[in-house]
C-alpha cells in the first residue's frame, strides 16, 4: 500500500511538473529581448519565425510558438504591421497579436521640408509606403480636391509635430489624417486671429514659409513677419531672398546677387507682387504662430547683420536698408564667400 501510495505521490508530483512547464512555455516570459517586426505584403511566414525565433529564450518556448502558431493557423492568418514584442511578453501573447493585427505605432515625424518630393521622402523613411507613391498621392487631383487643395500646394497641410499612425497606413489614409490634424491645428484661438492678418489660412501658411526660411530664431520671427505684412499692405514686392532659391531649386545658394533676381518664375518674390503661389517650405509652428502674432512697426526692410550671428538688422527706408546691406557685404567678403 505505501509503494502505491509513493507511486501516485510521485506521479502527481510529475504531472504538476508538467503543468508547469507547460504554463511556464505558453503564459510565461518567453521574449528575452525586445524585437521589432515588420510584415508587409510580400512578407513569407517564415521570414516571421526567422524574425522572431531569435528573440525567444529558450527550445521550450521555440517548440511551444510553433505549435500554438499552428494550432491558430498564423502561418494564413497573420496581418501586416510593424510589431514591438517587449521582453517577458509570452507565446499565447505574442501568436495573438500577429493573428488580430494588434502593430505598434510608429511615431512619424513631420519636421523641415521644402519640396513635395523631399516632403514624401522623409515619411517614406518612417512608414512602409515609398516616396514614389507618397507623392503620387500628394498630387493627385482629386484626392487634393477632396483635402480642399490645389495644384502643389498640398504640403501647406502639414503642421510640424509628432504623430502615431500604423507603420503599413496607406497614403490616401495618412493624407485624411493629416487634413485632420491641420484642421485641429486651426483652432478657433488662431483662426480668430486671420481677421487680424487680413489673410487666409493658405496664405499664412506660404508666409510663415518663407518668414521660416529667412530665420530660426523665433524672437525674431514676428518682426520679419510684420515687415511682410507692412509690405503687402503697401503692395510693395515682398522681395524675399528664399523664394529665388526656391524658384532656382538652389538651395544651397549662398548669396543671391542681381542676375537672379531677375529669375523668371511664379515663385519669384522681387519680379511678382503678394504671395507665392505655394509655400515655400513647411513651416514650424513658432513661424506660423509668428505671422498670426506678427510685431506692429513701420519696417519695410531687413538684412543680416554683419556679425553673421543669424539676427537682423530692421530699417524704415531703402537709404538706411541700403546701408545696412553694405555693412553686410562687406562681413561677407572678408569671409570670402563665393556663389
């Protein structure tokens, strides 16, 4: 009687064992180490295990993936996504996630643009969608039509932030979603203030563009912008330096002399009254609030300061702009710098 009773002492014993490990293979802490995934349409489930497999902590939780995979069909079932398996997350978790679709977001970016093409460029690298097909919807003209565009001037709608959105979002989608996010950025506090600026939410948007591209510095920002507004009042040309090298395509232009001013385009602020047809850049959000904030003064002019620090020097007339521009020169040519 004792040896059977030691015997099913034992057996029990085993089977707790079992139930254990058992547990310990499925619910328990089978990812040793954070991993990130991606799955797109030409992704093969092997490409998956190959992935992941590497990332569990032992043979046990490798065998106990491939069986709870195969008992839910992953290899049919999985969706595409970018997936972070954290560390200690287990197999039952893990199988479940790919099979519901449960990605992670990724954490896009939208920052410094001056170009469509740049634009779809820098989403491409953060997304699964390539450039090619970012921009072909950025100018599709009825996808425009329904983001209330025209022509090029689809990169207006992007407000500089950070945004989650899933990593395989499709174009059109991530479009909609920016229209969105712009049209939250317009609150009724800085929508109240276009009456002030006496312009539409486009046209402060192309001149916090170009308010962006003449400085960084954001105490600076709202004096500049007030010389522009003085300047369109006036209907004087705006004759800002960025929009020739916009114009050009030569960004890296460092001084602008009188032959290109003269450089037929639309984008041409010396030889074309008002506003460019587009923005210039995408522009931060202390520009844009800069424009709807812009500093009242009678400034008509600004030039770089010979200390070369990035400020400006501000004048009144073109006498006193005029010799603010030579002090200018000057620093520059004793830099030596060439165009």
């Amino acid at each position: 009687m004792k040896k059977v009773l030691k015997y099913l002492l034992w057996v029990a014993v085993v089977a707790v064992c079992g139930l254990i490990l058992l547990y310990s293979a499925f619910y328990g802490k089978a990812i040793g180490t954070e991993r990130i995934i991606y799955i797109n349409q030409a992704t093969q489930y092997s490409d998956i295990v190959e992935q992941l497999r590497p990332a569990l902590r032992s043979k046990l939780h490798q065998r106990a993936f491939d069986f709870y995979a195969e008992r839910l069909n992953l290899e049919e079932r999985f969706r595409t996504g970018r997936y972070l398996f954290q560390e200690g997350e287990s197999v039952i978790r893990a199988v479940r996630r790919l099979v519901l679709g449960e990605q992670t977001a990724v954490k896009l970016v939208l920052g410094e643009a001056r170009t469509l093409p740049q634009l779809a460029g820098k989403i491409a690298n953060q997304i699964e969608a390539d450039s090619a097909t970012l921009l072909s919807a950025m100018r599709n003209k009825q996808l425009r039509k329904e983001l209330g565009f025209v022509k090029d001037s689809t990169i207006a709608m992007f407000v500089p932030n950070t945004y989650e959105v899933w990593w395989d979002v499709a174009p059109e989608q991530l479009l909609h979603r920016i229209k969105r996010e712009y049209d939250r950025f317009w609150s009724a506090e800085r929508t109240a203030k276009l009456k002030r600026c006496k312009l539409s939410k486009y046209e402060v948007m192309t001149l916090a563009s170009i308010v962006y591209e003449e400085t960084k510095i954001p105490s600076e920002m709202r004096m500049i912008a007030g010389v522009y507004i003085n300047r369109l009042r006036g209907k004087i040309a705006l004759g800002a330096c960025p929009t020739i090298k916009y114009a050009m395509g030569d960004f890296e232009l460092q001084r602008i002399l009188h032959k290109h001013l003269t450089y037929r385009s639309p984008f041409n602020t010396y030889i074309n009254r008002g506003l460019p047809p587009a923005p210039i850049c995408v522009p931060s959000i202390e520009a844009i609030d800069a424009v709807l904030n812009y500093a009242e003064h009678k400034y008509l002019y600004f030039c770089a300061r010979p200390e070369l620090d990035g400020r400006h020097n501000f004048a009144r007339t073109l006498k006193e702009h005029n010799a603010n521009a030579q002090k200018y020169a000057k620093a520059i040519e004793k830099l030596r710098i060439e165009n």
